[in-house]
C-alpha cells in the first residue's frame, strides 16, 4: 500500500489518534458527525476527516497549530446555514465548528455594546439584548439557526439591512486566530477608531478564508419604540417595483421593504398556508419602526402611495398577524423545494430603480428557457433572491437551469449591480466572480488571503477561482 | 559635484523637464508651490521636490507610472487639513494635489447614491445634495475646506458621527490608481455587496498609503425633515458627562452631542466672542433632527435630563442662534493659539461612560504638570479633543508637552480607548501606534501594504514607525 492510498490511511491514523488525543472530547472521526457537518444550505456536500468543537480561544489556537504542522486544511464553520458552500469542506480537512463557543460575553447598556463568542445564535442574541431594551438590526432569514460568528464571516444582510445596513456596520472589533496560530485583535471598543488598515472589515465578510474568528465586538442599538408591519399586493409586477421607488424617493425608509412574486406566493399557499392571497403577482412586505406617531403618518403615506400604484394595502393588527406575515416570508425558501427538488438560488443585487426591468428580464429568460424562476428578496435595497428551479435528476432540465445562472449574472452586471448580496461567493459562486472582479482586483485579494495564510490550510478552494 | 548631492541636482533636472513636459500646465516646481503644498494642519511641513495637479484618471496615472519609472514618491493630497500630517511629503517627493478633480460626476436621486471626484469640498458636497433634499452626514469641522478624498483617506469622522457614522459608513465604492500604475475600482453602486474581500473599507481610511482614489461613489441620505439645536451649561464638569451618559441611556441618539471645557469656552470668548457665558466649566451643544413632533419632545427629555444634573438649557430659537452656536464650535480650534502659540491635538476616543474619568485625568495630569490642556470634541461618542498647550518657542515647556501625550494615550487605553477617533496616525503618531497595536497585527499591515506598494513609493513613512 503506498502512493496517496498510503498517504490517506497515514492521515486518518493521524487524525483518530493525535488530534483526538490533543483534545479528548472535542474531537471526532465518527462517519455520522463527518456527514453531519459536511455540508450546509448550498447543497453541496464532501465529508472531512474530522471535526473539532473548540471550548476556548486555546482550543482553537491548538487546533490550527496542529493542522499547520500537519498540513491539514481548517474548515471554520457557525451553524452551516450558508448558502455558497463557504463552509463544505474537502476531503481531508478538519472542520472546525465554533457551536460550543456560544457565550454572550457581557453587554454593556451604557456603551452600548456587546462582546459575544461566534457561537452564539443570531437570534438568541436579539432576544438577550430584548431585556435590555437593546437591538442587534441584522436579521438573516436564518436568523434562529444562524450565528453571528457565521454572520459576520459571511457579512450577512437581512430584511432590515435596508434602515440599519449589514452586519458589517455592527463590528467593531474581533479576537481571531491567524493561520499560524497567532492571535490578532483587530478594531476598538468605542464608536470611532482609524489607528491603522481596518482589519475588522477585511476579516468580515472574508468567508473563513483569513483567519478563525473568536471572539465578536458588536455595537447595538436602542431598540425602537414601536413597529407596524403592512402588507401590499399588486396584480401587476411593475406596478409593485415601482411603488417601492416612490416610497423611498419620498424620504420614507422602512425597516424592511421586501417583496415575493406571484409565483414564491403561490408556493407558500401551496404548501405551508398562511392565507395570502394567490390571485397577486406581487406583495411587499413593509416594516416601519420609531416613534408611534411618525410611523403612523408614515404608514399613511405608504398607504397612499400603493394605492395610487394600484396595490391594495393590509395593515398587522396584532402580534398575531404580523407573525403570520413573517411567518409567510421565511417559508418561502422551504416551500420552494416542494415546486422542484432543487433551486438555483442566486441573491443578485441591482440599483433598487432597476428592479422592474431586472424582474421583467427574468420572467423573459423563464419564457424563452422553459425554466420556472421564483423571486422574492429585499425591494428596498434591490436584493433580489432569484431562484431557477430545477429538477437535478432530470439531467437536461438541470443543465439548462444552471446555464441560465451566468445570464442572470450578466443582466445583473449590466445594470449596475453585484452577483452577491448578502451569501458571499463560496464554492457556488467561484466560477463567476470574474465576472464582476478584474483581474486586478482579483490579484490584490489573493495577495492579502497570502499574508494571512502563506500554506493555504484556511478555508482552501472558497473565493477564487 | 557625486555622491548624494549630485542625485539631488539629477532629481531636480528630472522634476523641472521631463516631468513637467508630462503633464504641461499641472506641474510646478517653483518654489512658492512647494512652500504652499509642504505642510498640513499639523504644523508639520518639508517642502516636496514638485506639485502635479491631476484633471482626470489618466493623468493620475501617467504621474504614478513616472514617479515609479523614477523612484519618486507620491503624497495625494486633498486640501491639508488633516491633523497628523498624513499629506505632508517627504523632500525629493511629488505631492499629488487632487484639488482640480472636483467635479460632482451625478446624483442619483432615486437609488440615493453621488459619484463625487475626489477633489470636491465636503461643505460644496452638502450644498448641492440639499437641493435634491438629500443629506450626506460626515461633517468634519473643516467641511468648508476639506475634501471628500481627504475625508474618504482618513476616514474622518465629525459631529454627526453620533447618530450617523463616520466616512466609512457612506463609501459604496472607490477608483483608485495602484502605486504600479493599474487602476481598480472596488466596492458596488448597490447597497450590498460581498463579492471577494472588502478593499474598499481596507482603503478607506489607508490615509494615502495603499493607492491614489479617483472616484467615490457614496450614499447619501433623505434630508432631515427639521433640525433643534440646543445648549446646555454645566457649572460642573462630571455632571456634564453623567448627564451625557443619562441622555443616551434614555434611548434618545441625538445627532450631535458635542461638549466644550471651561477652559475653550473662555477661549472663544476671548478672541472671537460669540456670548456664551464664560462661568461654566463645560458646555454640551446638542442638535436634533428628524421628524418635528418627535425632536420636540426629545428635545424636552434633554432638557429634564440637564436640569436633573444641574445643567441649564438654552433652545436656539432661530437659525441665526443655531449658527451662532456652531460658529463657537468652530472657533475653538483657531481660538486656542491665542492661548499658547503652538497646541498638540490629540483625538483620543474612551467607551463613553469613561468621559468623566478621562476629563479628571487630564485635569489632574495638567495640575501636576503646569501644562494647559484644553478639551473639547465629539462627547457622545467618547471622542475628545485634547489639546496640550505650549509654546514652541518655550523649548522646556515645549518638551514637557510633547512628553504629556503619551501619558494621555496611555490613560486613553488602560481606558479601553484608542488613540484615534477621526484624524489617524500619520506622522504624528506614528511613534505611538506600537501602544495600541500589537506586532502581529501591525506586521499583517506593513505586509498588506506591501502587497500594494511593494516598491514604498506612495505616500510613505506614513502610519508605520
């Protein structure tokens, strides 16, 4: 037995032995938890070699100074909610998931501010903050599974991104762990700083490719006063996108604008009921929150302005209703699965003004194509969760679903807007991101991924193609 | 005539023809330009070699592709107001004064976005933005002057900075010429984006160092439906900061809450008085804005929240009383080299409940040391002005100044702070950067640096000791 078969078995006795033994417990080789923490939300799927549980900053230090000697690529890894593939590992690989590093640290009322491990579950952490009267905005679809250490690899965004912006407007420092097993503190722990390149930045949204992320500084806010949520429906598509231009132009900005189209509401209706209508071809979903009185005016004005773009307005009465909205949006996603086994899901971004065109040119691409493509995402701010979907065992049909990706990326680029959003690049997105980064760019980015990881053990294949 | 000196005269040939011949009419090296484009408002100054004034991107290009053909450095610079001397050129250098890119590009009222050349006066910027009713925040107190790119460069900050962030918070995307002569252009014109690693942050606030930016694509804002200003005197200065501490605890996020020691209102008064009342030890000057009804009644919690801490509250009735008002703000910095002919202004940030303490600390600190130190600055975001007071000509006073600021960085951190809000490193701390910044992360930056100007020739010296 010699050649790379030799070298796999060396490198599991490698892994079921040492690495068990450097932390006993917090280690396994166990095919069920290889499968178990192989994939994530893109679909995609390869088993590593091991997968470790950090307690502490030490565990993980361990852990990367282990896979460095050994030339075992580090796979770092939140709740697995991804939608790229940014946390799929090789073969071959130790995924290292920061679960058990799951402590709010302290929250500080007066500063505003607060110090949390990775681990910690979005929305648990807006619930903590709750009986401080605080607010953490990001707010993933995800959000009662995804953790902020996943949040702030990835930047994630959210409905409320449009009023408070991305997670990245929320770091303000980070404890991480470099591939060689240094320690850096990136940012400060007040509102302002400009001493030196702004590493925190660079690290969020960094995909886990530079460096493990242990410990999260976030800023948060006063949590408002009050929220009212409406909901518009339109028979006409454009008319929907056109309402939204009008809302914002006149100086109202929502929490959340977001939008389903006829077919992501129908999907809803079909297979997890909420009691939307289905006889609409678009709904937005609006969120206003501040004083009781200004969003009551607000609410006014929004009102008459769907109207005047013939869309019918219905207000939340209650905590009730407005769960139910909500409830609608976040089913989306899954009941989309029950139209086809597979989806296609690209979260394109164009100036919000061109969101009719953007819509009308993918309901074109779907006629031409034969292919059906279900979009819903967040009007507001032109992120438009596109979804082709597809059956993968009918070969042709899903062949001819992936081909449309790269025109639904080139009709993005062409209007002024990103292939990515709020999901990242990953392994999905790879293949494109030379579409919208030049070569240039491009350079310069993986000559930084090199200052931080010379070896390329972190995160190895994500990004760049 | 060899050696040092004869490169000197080659160099100056150089400067004089070829490079004038470049670029006709955009290139001095006489004397009086190299007087005038030398020093910023550090005090700092050594005058460059030559001064090129670029019309457009191509420009910019040909001037970095012959410094680098020729080994000359190139210092970008807006219009010299910052505060660290992060523009002020090294001798045998070609200081790159983008003052004639100046050019508003457009505004797009509808996706709330303006492309700006990076020559454009901040406070122009603002003027033209409020006849489409739109707002864009950063607000140094140099607006009159400054510059985006400056502004985008340092990352500066402002009073706004409270509600509304900094620089950093607005930049979509940026154009910038590498130090190799190659142009990039990162970020999005869309509001998400997290397409590859976020190198419009990472140049954001690099201070000129990593590449020459020739476009700005920011977003801006809906203008604020009404503004209240008011003042509150305070015969106490720890009631001043508790009462700081009371107003943002209260949940109300003012967008300016700026305070003034006794000693710079006396200051003002002096030497440009606008009537404020000389007995107090500090005052806060808050400004308000958004929705009429609800500043209003924010307006009067403030007062409550004064008066409980024995502060008194002056409205600003008028317009003329509000500009009245900033005009003190604004006169503080001019007004304090009446007091001593030369200041060392320093703009430490702590967490903000630490205000108070820090303003004991640097009392004290100047009772033992003889040492007037005059604060004022940004007090809702722990941002604060120190200004240690000496006069030059006075060497051992001089010394004995210069020796206070790294015990006020020093109280600065063991507070949790960072020795720069708004004005970054520069010249002038770079000697102190090692106290907050530790080698691993600062070799990551020299390394990233070097990524982007492997050869030293933009904007060096800066930053790094």
């Amino acid at each position: 037995m010699g050649g790379a078969q030799g070298w796999v078995s060396c490198f599991l006795f490698l892994m079921k032995n040492k690495f068990a033994d450097l932390l006993p417990g917090r280690v396994s080789t166990e095919p069920e938890d290889l499968v178990c923490y192989g994939f994530d939300a893109s679909g995609l799927e390869a088993a590593p070699s091991a997968v470790a549980w950090p307690h502490s900053l030490e565990d993980v230090v361990e852990i990367m100074n282990f896979a460095r000697s050994n030339r075992i690529p580090v796979i770092p890894r939140g709740a697995g909610t991804g939608m790229t593939g940014g946390s799929v590992p090789d073969r071959s690989s130790v995924v290292v998931s920061m679960e058990r590093m799951n402590r709010v640290l302290g929250i500080d009322r007066d500063n505003m501010t607060v110090l949390v491990e990775p681990g910690v579950i979005n929305g648990h952490l807006q619930r903590e903050l709750e009986r401080f009267r605080l607010f953490y905005p990001p707010d993933p679809a995800s959000m009662n599974f995804c953790t902020i250490g996943g949040n702030v690899a990835e930047n994630a965004g959210g409905p409320r991104a449009l009023k408070y912006g991305v997670t990245r407007d929320y770091v303000l420092g980070l404890e991480a762990v470099l591939p060689d097993g240094s320690v850096i503190k990136t940012g400060v722990k007040t509102a302002k700083g400009v001493v030196g390149y702004d590493l925190t930045r660079l690290l969020t949204g960094s995909e886990g490719t530079l460096a493990v992320i242990t410990k999260i500084l976030l800023r948060v806010l006063p949590m408002p006063e009050e929220v009212i949520t409406l909901m518009a429906l339109f028979k006409d598509l454009e008319q929907s996108g056109n309402a939204v231009t009008a809302i914002l132009a006149y100086g109202i900005i929502p929490r959340t604008l977001e939008f389903m189209d006829g077919e992501a509401v129908r999907a809803v209706e079909n297979f997890s009921p909420v009691g939307l209508p289905t006889d609409v071809e678009a709904i937005l979903l609006i969120e206003l929150d501040g004083d009781p009185v200004v969003i009551r005016k607000e609410a006014e004005r929004i009102s008459s302005i769907c109207s005047h773009h013939q869309g019918e307005i219905i207000m939340a009465e209650d905590e009730e209703a407005r769960q139910k909205i909500w409830e609608a949006r976040r089913a989306i996603s899954p009941a989309l699965y029950h139209l086809k086994p597979a989806k296609i899901n690209e979260d394109i971004v164009v100036p919000r003004t061109k969101i009719p065109s953007m819509l009308k040119k993918l309901r074109e691409l779907s006629e031409e194509s034969g292919i059906m493509i279900v979009c819903f995402g967040h009007a507001g701010d032109g992120n438009i969760h596109v979804n082709i979907m597809a059956d993968k065992e009918n070969k042709p049909e899903y062949e001819k679903a992936l081909g449309l990706v790269k025109e639904v990326f080139r009709m993005t680029l062409d209007l002024g807007g990103t292939i990515s959003g709020e999901h990242g690049v990953g392994l999905t997105k790879k293949d494109y991101i030379g579409m919208e980064i030049s070569p240039v760019e491009m350079d310069l980015m993986k000559k930084i991924k090199n200052v931080f990881d010379p070896l390329n053990i972190l995160n190895p294949g994500k990004i760049f193609p």
